[in-house]
C-alpha cells in the first residue's frame, strides 16, 4: 500500500516545472502558497482598476512605468502621468487623476521612473525629468546632473545604490550611465554586441543585466561606483536577460529560455524554471537577431519582477513568439508567478481578468511593470493588456477560482487500485468549492486547444477545430474538461456532454460558462473526469472513492472556488499484480 500527499511529509509544496514527476504539484492556476505556507489557496482576482474609464486615460495608453513616492502613486504610460494619494484606496479608479503639471510629450517605451534625492524622475527618450511635487524640469539629465543625451529608442530603466552616497543608474543601448553627487555622471561602455536592459542593485553594487540579437548569450555585468568600466562580465544561459532581481544580496536574471538564474560567487547557475524551458521554446519579443527594444514587448519587462520576503512575484507573458496565440506551455498561463527562494518552487499566482465574469485569462497581449504595495487594500499594480484592453490591475477581494495540478503518480507494482482519495480544507463558506478530478491516460495531441469557439448560449459552442480523439459523456463517465483559457468566460470549467456535426461541430457541456450568443473563447480540452464523493462532506473532510480501479498511474487536478485554503490531498493505492 503507499500513499500520495500533497503537501509532504515536510509540508512542502514544490513544483518545479521539470517533467512530469519531479515535486509533488505539477501545475497550478491563481493559487496562493505564501500567505499561509504549507497551504494552497484560492489567490485574491486581479482586477482591471484604471483603463479608459479614467479621465483622460486614451484608448492606445500603454503602461510604462509605475512608483511610489512622496506620498503618491504614480502610472506612467505613454501619454500621461497619474497619480493617487497613498491614503487613499489605489483600487477605486476615482482616486486616481492625471498629474497635469508633468506633462510632456516625450512619454514612451524608453520611460521608467523612481526616486532619487527626493525628486521623482522620469527617464524620456533623450533626457531624464525632474519633478519635486511642484515644479517640473524637462531637461534634469542634461543642465543639473550634467550627463550627456540618452539615446532615443533604447529602455532607459534606472535604479538607485543606496550604499553611501545615493547614485542613480540609467540603461541606455551598451551603455550603463551613472550619477552622484561627488562622482557627477559617470559612462560605462559594455559590449557592442549588449544592450543594457534591467538593473539590480546589491549591498555594494549594480548588476545590470544585457541582450544581444547576434551573440548565443548575453552577459550580466557587476558595476561599482568610482569605476568607469564594469567590474565584471557573467555570461547567461540565453540571449537576453529579460528582468533581475535580488534576494539575500545574490543577483538572480531570468533568460529568455525560460530559465532562472543565480549568482554562485563565480558563475549564474539555473535553480528554476518556467515549464517551457526545456522545450526550445523562445519567449514574446525575444527571436534571435529580432529582440525588442520595447520593454513591453518582452515576455518580462524589466521591471515584472520584485521581491517580498522570500517570494520573488514574476510577472511573464507566455505568448509563443513563433505561434502568436498560443501559450509556451498548456501548464504555463500568463500573468504574476511566485518562485520560493527557498525552495526553488515555482507558481501561478495570478491571472488578469478581462472582465468581471471571468476567473483570469491564461494569455496576455503584453506584460508592463510590477508594483508591489502590500497594503490592505491590494498587495500589487501590474500594466499590461488582456482582451486588447490596456490598463493597470490591481488585487480585488471578490469570489475567484483556481486550481493545482498534482505530478503523476505511478503504481508501485504493474498497476494499483487508487482506492481513496481524501481532500481536506478549511470549512467551507456559502458559496465556496471544491472539485477534484482524475485523469489516467495520456493521449496522443493532448491537451488540445480550439481558438476562437463561437457561443450559442452558456452551455454551447461551435467549432471548426480538429477534435478527434474527445470524449463524450456516459451514463458511467464524465466527458473530457473544457477550460476555456482566454477570451469571454476565461477560468470558468465544465465537462463535454456530447459533440455533434462534422465540419462545424456543436459541443454541449455540463454547467453554465456565463457566455452568450455570439462570444468567442479560446477553449483547451484535457481528459480530467469529475470523482463523485463517496459520502456527504463532513466539515473539513470529503472523502472519494476509487475511480475505473486499476492504473498504472494517476494525476489529480483539484479546482478551488471561493476562499478556501487545502490543508492535504491524500491518495491511498494498493498493489495489483495483474491487470
């Protein structure tokens, strides 16, 4: 007899992204691990709180930049500068209003902010502006910090050391600029093959991180103040650096590849990844010789990653930049991931609703900046585009879903009877679920998606999508799980009913997906069947018995509404030695 938990024996709960058995959680969806460790829950929705509704928010407006400082949060796109008083709520979009006094016209996809020797700055396409709250000077870079003209169509993210006296670093092409005010402003010459994109600061230094569209790899640079040329170069795994960040004074870059790096003291060494990663996939805007020099264009803008404790949020696209559409990965959905750096576990935290009736989509038109605020109102910002809507998301306390995914589990002999599968929670509340499924065999071309599957009603669609090899329902069997993963209804989840037509196909399902005639989705089909409990949910415990008996090997996907928190998935199998 053996058993299955989730989480271990240690109350770890890993996933990570390698295969199908290493860990215990194979794929997650708007799960939360950290606020309760050794716990999964439903993660809080991520919202859409400023888009056009916003007084003089223009439908093209694309998120830039985001930053907190002096009392005021602030959004940059590339038309304007908003801001909302950190005493109030970020949430309510009334709170927010354009700051008028910074206009300028020079707003676009070089623009980054932060905070330096208590002025706000905002990098443009040749310049960097200064603004103290009241007055407004265009030309700061140039006539006060004396610096020479950025160059226009490069990222120009900047960064602060805050070791001694404060020096502020800007990217600019295969540069690195640099100021403070004993130093004045500082050129570091990088490769001509490099150019600078994202900066992490440590204790005592800068490490900026580069892309190339001619090398195999890039390099990430250690810099140090009073120097005019990089201490040293580290090359990646990748060609571009998309974002770095730092925890416990240990640089760490994510390639384009897909995977995460560490500094050792000597070398940047992989200790995650993304589920693509070993699948030579290339992420959004990164195609060899072709690398976007928009940050926004890339899978990961060079601000989509902070630290908080020992989580790292992440925010990625995970658009295949060789098939526009579809996702790098089925287990890889866009929006904000969460890497314990303890564990190394890597999970999806967040998704981006497109509207109020959706769960959060699985694919993003691109990913800006990430703001953590962790304040009562929303722990994080995010900029991005979901449904060609452009805006900025923030967490909502409203009812949200999502689920995990366990590794597959193998039989210890030929095949085991999967007698009992034991889920306990947290009580549940008024509206609150869960759901737990199976899946036994893997087949060919699974999981299969349908684009753009047209509604009749809540419960059907039509298709001209390939959906050979898809299970109907029985009076013994639940049919296949239809997810849809982007477009209307995005997270919601049913199961097929029966399939009828030829070339168009007319798919019924078994609940009520919140579409209406004419809504198009994006569907994905995967062999997930529902369990019937064996007995009635007794408080935090529902027990539910063997599915088809014997298998050679078994997953489970539990589907969380509400704000539940899983303390333990338990599976119990004994050994059968003929089929």
């Amino acid at each position: 007899m053996s058993t299955f938990k989730v989480p271990n024996r240690d109350k770890q709960i890993i996933q990570s992204n390698v295969g199908d058995y290493r860990g215990n959680v194979w794929a997650t969806y708007n799960v939360d691990l950290d606020s309760n460790p050794g716990t999964i829950k439903v993660s809080k929705r991520l919202t859409r709180v400023l888009d056009t509704a916003a007084a003089n928010w223009e439908d093209n407006d694309i998120v830039q930049a985001l930053q907190v400082h002096d009392g005021l949060y602030y959004v940059a796109t590339d038309d304007a500068v908003f801001g909302c008083a950190v005493t109030a709520d970020p949430t309510d979009s009334g709170n927010w209003g354009e700051v008028g006094n910074i206009l300028v016209e020079d707003l676009g996809n070089e623009t980054d902010m932060t905070s330096f020797t208590g002025l706000l700055l905002v990098s443009l396409g040749t310049d960097i502006l200064s603004w103290n709250g009241a007055v407004k000077n265009n030309d700061w870079w140039t006539t006060v910090a004396l610096g020479s003209a950025l160059t226009a169509g490069k990222v120009h993210t900047m960064e602060v050391l805050r070791t001694g006296v404060d020096t502020l670093f800007i990217t600019n092409g295969n540069e690195i600029r640099y100021y403070n005010s004993d130093a004045g402003a500082t050129i570091i010459s990088l490769d001509t093959l490099m150019t600078s994109n994202s900066l992490t600061p440590t204790l005592d230094r800068m490490w900026v991180g580069s892309y190339t569209e001619v090398e195999n790899n890039a390099y990430i640079y250690e810099v140090q103040v009073g120097n005019d040329q990089a201490t040293q170069a580290y090359r990646i795994d990748g060609r571009v650096c998309l974002t770095s960040f730092a925890y416990n004074n240990t640089p760490f870059v994510i390639t384009e590849k897909g995977y995460i790096q560490a500094f050792n003291g000597a070398e940047f060494v992989t200790v995650s990844q993304f589920p693509w990663a070993d699948q030579s996939k290339v992420m959004k805007g990164c195609r060899p010789g072709q690398v976007s020099d928009s940050p926004h264009l890339l899978a990961i803008h060079p601000k989509g990653s902070k630290v908080s404790g020992k989580y790292a949020f992440i925010y990625v696209n995970s658009d295949d930049e060789y098939d526009a559409g579809t996702n790098l990965s089925p287990r890889g959905s866009a929006g904000v991931w969460v890497l314990d750096l303890e564990t190394y576990s890597l999970t999806h935290r967040y998704a981006l609703n497109g509207d109020s009736s959706d769960y959060g989509s699985s694919k993003t038109e691109y990913c800006g900046p990430l703001l953590l605020t962790n304040t009562p109102e929303t722990r994080i910002m995010v900029g991005g585009s979901v449904d060609g809507t452009k805006g900025v998301w923030m967490e909502n306390p409203v009812i949200n879903q999502g689920y995990f995914v366990t590794t597959r589990h193998e039989s210890d002999s030929v095949a085991d009877a999967f007698e009992t599968v034991v889920v306990k929670t947290d009580t549940l509340d008024i509206g609150e679920s869960v759901v737990t499924k199976y899946k036994d065999e893997t087949r060919p071309n699974f999981p299969l998606e349908a684009l753009d599957v047209s509604w009749l009603n809540s419960t059907q669609f039509t298709t001209t999508n390939y959906l050979e090899g898809v299970v109907e329902a029985t009076e013994a069997v639940f049919g296949d799980e239809v997810e849809i993963i982007s477009g209307v209804g995005a997270g919601q989840m049913a199961h097929i009913v029966s399939i009828e037509g030829t070339t168009t196909k007319t798919v019924t399902l078994d609940a009520d997906m919140g579409t209406v005639l004419n809504d198009l989705s994006d569907i994905r089909i995967e062999s997930f069947k529902t369990i019937t409990p064996n007995e009635e949910r007794s408080g935090e415990f529902e027990k539910l018995g063997a599915v088809n008996g014997v298998t050679p090997a078994r997953q489970y996907k539990v589907v969380m509404k509400g704000n539940v928190t899983l303390r333990e998935l338990a599976s119990k199998s004994n050994a059968k030695n003929e089929l």
